[in-house]
C-alpha cells in the first residue's frame, strides 16, 4: 500500500524568506502528484500537478520538483508571505489517490 | 464558472442515524470522487464514480454508498452513524476517467456525529 510521509509537520519562518516542503512516497509506480492548499475548515485548492513524466513545475512564486526514482518531491515557495500560510498537502495518483497528512505553514510578518 | 459545490456546510447527527451529503461538479465534468478528511490526516479516498459507475472504492466499510446521478451530480450516504464518522467530507470533479487528470475538490461538508 502507497504511504505518503510529509516534512516537516509544522513550519514557521518570516515574511520573506524562501522554503521548502517535503513530501516523500514508498510506491513509485505513480500517474502524478499533486500540491494541494488547505485553509482551515475549508477545502484543497490545486496549486501544481507534475505529471509522471515530468521532473517539474512552477506557477508564480511556486515550484515543484518530483523524483519518482526516489519517491520523493520537493514544494519550492519564494519570497513567502503571510497569505501563504495554510497546510500545504502532496498526493500521489496511484490506483486511487493517496494524501500525506500536510505541512502546516505560518508566515510572520 | 462555477467550481464544485457541496451541500450541506454543516451536519450534526447522532450516532446511528443516517446522512446523506450532495455534491455537484464543475460544469463538465464526468468524474465525481469522495473522501473522508478526519481532523489533523490528509484525507482518504472513499469513492470514485465516473458515467454513474463505481469505478474505484476505498477501504471503507458498507456503510458506506455513493451514486451518480445522469447529470453528474452525485451522493454519498453513510448508514448507522459512528462517533468515528465525524469529519469534513469532500468531493472532487475531473474531466474524465483518465487518472492524469486534475482533481477539483468543493468546500467539504463538516459532519459532526454525537
């Protein structure tokens, strides 16, 4: 079965700075992976889909990398701000989709 | 365009009784899917539903249904609510069945059982 860790589990850094999510897989035989925003009480907002075949993706301030041989990818957030704060969370496209438990990240002003 | 909508925001049941949660996708889409989001987890993968056929199933018990309706809209029902069913249920949409494709999750709907 797909296990899917994320790290850390809690993040705090200040405005501005450059950060990166973790999120690692035991099954690489996988169709995609996904980042997912989630605000609290709310539902997943999409933010990047690698496919398998691909080893990255970038939207605005956001880059994900993905290394299936390894089962690992990588959220890459630039210049963060206080509006990126959330729980971010990774899932991979097997059979069905599998979720890491996120990273909960606060930005401080 | 609309995304995906769910209803309600809000349940409260007692254990024992049933619920029934709806969800409606974007405008579209072919392929409806639930899952079960307990406070603190990712969340977990209940049903996929795609042309009104079950077309994946998670590792939920009996209890637990879901159909689709002709236009895409679909349902989940849980029978003889547990304490243990409390969570946020969301519904996700996509395109196809194509598993390349990218999911659409709604609001959820935040079940409370007593």
């Amino acid at each position: 079965k797909q296990e899917v860790t994320q790290i850390p589990a809690a993040l705090s850094v200040p405005e501005g700075e450059n950060l990166v999510l973790n999120c690692s897989f035991t099954d690489s035989a996988i169709y995609n992976l996904q980042w997912f925003r989630q605000d609290p009480g709310k539902g997943l907002t999409s933010l990047l889909l690698i496919q398998s075949s691909q080893r990255e993706q970038t939207s605005g301030r956001l880059n994900a990398s993905l290394d299936k041989s390894s089962g690992r990818s990588t959220l890459y957030i630039a210049a963060s701000q206080p509006g990126d704060s959330a729980t971010y969370l990774c899932a991979v496209l097997g059979n069905q989709f599998y979720f890491g438990t996120g990273t909960s990240l606060t930005v401080i002003p | 365009d609309a995304g995906v909508t769910q209803s309600p925001t809000h349940l409260i049941k007692t254990r024992g009784q049933q619920v029934t949660l709806r969800c409606s996708p974007i405008s579209g889409h072919k392929s409806v899917s639930w899952y079960q989001q307990v406070l603190g987890q990712g969340p977990q993968f209940i049903f996929q539903y795609y042309e009104k056929e079950e077309r994946g199933r998670g590792n939920f018990p009996d209890r637990f249904s879901a159909r689709q309706f002709p236009n895409y809209s679909s349902e989940l029902n849980v029978n003889a609510l547990l304490l243990g069913d409390s969570a946020l249920y969301l519904c996700a949409s996509s395109l196809g069945r194509v598993p390349t494709d990218t999911q659409y999750f709604g609001p959820g709907t935040r079940l409370t059982v007593l």
